[in-house]
C-alpha cells in the first residue's frame, strides 16, 4: 500500500536529533514558556521574515488569538463580520466565531480555489472589517489584489498559513509575513509539522504582539497579574524543540513536495482528471496535491482497490455542515462542487518518484 502520508518516515529522519533534545528537555526542568520556546520563535520569526513570533497551542487558536487581539486592541468589536473562503478547513470559521465575530462565507476563485479580489470585492459590506485569507493545500492567495482591496476599505487582512510554511512570493517574501498577522498550525501532517499538537502567530505589529504574548497565558505576562481576559494556549517546550530541529530541513522538504507534484503534473493524462492551477514557482508548497474528477468517490475507490491511499480535503462544505446551521442558506456553488469533486493524492517529503510513477500510472489508465 503507498500511504496518503508515512509520519514515521518523515519523522524517523530526526530520531537522532529528537532523542537527545527530549533528555536536554526532561532534565531542564522547564516545561512550558522556557527557552526552547523562545530560540523557536525566534528562528520562525527570522524565517517568515517578521519581527514576532508567538508560539500556542494549535491552528484554530492561533487564528482565534488574532481576532481576540484586535477585539482587545479597539480595531474590531463584537459581531464585526470577517470575509472567509466558503473551501476552507472548518478550523477557520470556529475561530472568527469563538472570537465573537461573523464568518462570511466566501466561493473561491476557480482560477486557483483560492479566495481572489473579484469574491472579496462582490461580498464586501459594511460590517465587514476583515478578510482571513487561506493559503489552501500550500498555494499562495493572490496577495497584492487582495491587500489593495483591504487598503481601499481599510479592511484587516489576517494569513490562515496552516498549509503554506514556507511558500513564497515573487518578492521572496513568506507566507506569515504578507499581512497584519499569520497565523500557523504545527498539526503532524503540516509541512512543519510537530509530534503533537501545536501552533503559532507572526506578525510585525508589536501592538499585537504584546497583547498576543498576554492572551496565550491567561491574559498575563507577570504570575499572578492578569491584565486581560486570556487562554491557556502555549506551544509547549517539548514540541519547540522538535520543531527547531525540523525547521532548517523545511526548504528541501518542499522542494521535494515541488518535485512529487510537477511529476504529477507532467505525467498525468486522462480526461476525466482536471490538475491543480498554480505557477510553478515557490508560492505553491503543495501541502495537498489536489485533483478533480467527477466520479471522485469512484476514483477513491479504485486508487485504494490498487493500493494507494487518498483523502478528500474536503467532504461537506462549511455551509453543510451540522455545527455552522446557520450558514445553511449561503450560495456556494463552487464550494459545494469542489467538496464533491475533490480528490488528494499522496505527496511528502519522503515520497519516492518509483511510488509517483505507479500512481500516474493507475490514474492514466482509470
């Protein structure tokens, strides 16, 4: 069987780093909020190409932290409404509405199933104060239209980049450094991805920064002093320094993500099967391979028969989903589409091009 995703393949690569690093971590004594937590922030922020980084404990609260942040600074209020892809990850829309602010659901570009200018611009309102753009399956958003869209309706723009460690622009500019804050999931199966949970916000707004530092630990920076309302939501040492290992390998990593996919991309022959849009270039680090067929339960069915295990990212749309009744009447129809259509094929860093080959040659011939 050719797995979706091998993690302990991946993350057997790193053994001999992780082990001493966990003795460093057990006889230190310190825990949670030490120093491995801050040489990590550090490197991520240098990475990203920003000035703050703040470790917590996941994707969902590094978005929901964002919002809390800008509600604790005056530069949102309760029930401001915040634009979002109707495609994405439900993670996305439970943070904006556990902030106590309004999702806006979105249809995607079908350029590149991406939010795009021309969706933001048709749904703008006067309620709306900001757009959460999602770097889905590892491609950049359109940044430049977006963020002049934003300027002209002095709109807050914040990066879902929990699929996008480490795309970039033509500027060589990252993803977590594109817009007023990033927002990050460290979740195992990510590009960067921890033995556990994990998260964690960019941003070059030392404003947010500071209040983010006090949300993430109980709305404290001093024991016992608690100047806000906050949460426990701390990137633990532990996973710090298993991520500071992982991180210098994250480039060549996605290289070879970039390699698996033009493979595909190149190789791949058979009308019933649409590929994904993108450019080429490092603004697509191809978290998720992700292509469309209209008999896509079929095709699933047929890759596994073969041995080869895929995932659909994802099956019921936001607006179809139990939890989010209240979003049941929107108009979607592309987002709705692409949860029927979808289909994602493995691809990792560890994925071998005789494992690729056997799976274009099973898609051709279907």
């Amino acid at each position: 069987m050719i797995p979706f995703l091998d993690l302990k393949k991946i993350n057997a690569r790193f053994q001999s780093e992780f082990a001493p690093a966990f003795s460093d971590f057990l006889a230190s004594g310190s825990y949670i909020l030490g120093e491995k937590l801050r040489t990590f922030e550090i490197d991520f922020s240098n990475y990203c190409g920003t000035n703050y980084c703040v470790g917590v404990a996941n994707g969902l609260e590094a978005i929901e932290l964002i919002f809390k942040g800008y509600l604790e600074l005056g530069k949102l209020k309760p029930g401001d409404e915040v634009l979002v892809p109707a495609n994405t990850y439900i993670a996305s829309v439970l943070a904006i509405v556990n902030a106590g602010l309004k999702p806006v659901l979105v249809d995607p570009s079908p350029k590149d199933f991406n939010i795009g200018a021309e969706q933001i611009t048709a749904n703008i309102g006067p309620k709306v104060k900001a757009i959460l753009v999602v770097h889905l399956y590892g491609q950049l958003a359109a940044m430049e239209g977006i963020l002049e869209i934003a300027k002209a309706h002095q709109l807050l723009v914040v990066e879902d980049a929990a699929q996008a460690h480490g795309a970039s622009n033509l500027s060589s500019q990252k993803a977590g450094a594109l817009a007023n804050a990033a927002a990050f999931s460290f979740y195992p199966s990510k590009n960067l991805g921890a033995l556990g949970d994990g998260g964690a916000i960019t941003t070059n707004d030392s404003e947010l920064a500071a209040v983010l530092f006090k949300l993430r630990n109980y709305g404290s920076s001093e024991k016992y002093i608690h100047e806000i309302k906050g949460l426990n939501s701390r990137l633990d040492e532990l996973q710090a320094a298993f991520l500071s290992i992982k991180l210098p390998l994250l480039d060549a990593d996605n290289a070879h993500r970039q390699l698996i996919a033009r493979y595909y991309t190149t190789h791949l022959d058979n009308s019933k099967i649409s590929l994904p849009v993108h450019s080429g270039r490092k603004d697509h680090v191809f978290y998720a391979y992700v292509i469309r067929c209209e008999t896509r339960d079929h095709l699933q069915e047929y890759l596994e028969n073969n041995g080869v295990a895929t995932v659909i990212h994802y099956p019921i749309a936001l607006h179809k989903q139990p939890s989010l009744s209240d979003l049941r009447d929107a108009s979607l129809p592309l987002a709705t589409q692409l949860s029927q259509t979808l289909l994602s094929l493995p691809i990792s860093p560890v994925q071998s091009i005789e494992d690729t080959e056997k799976i274009v040659q099973l898609l051709n011939n279907y």
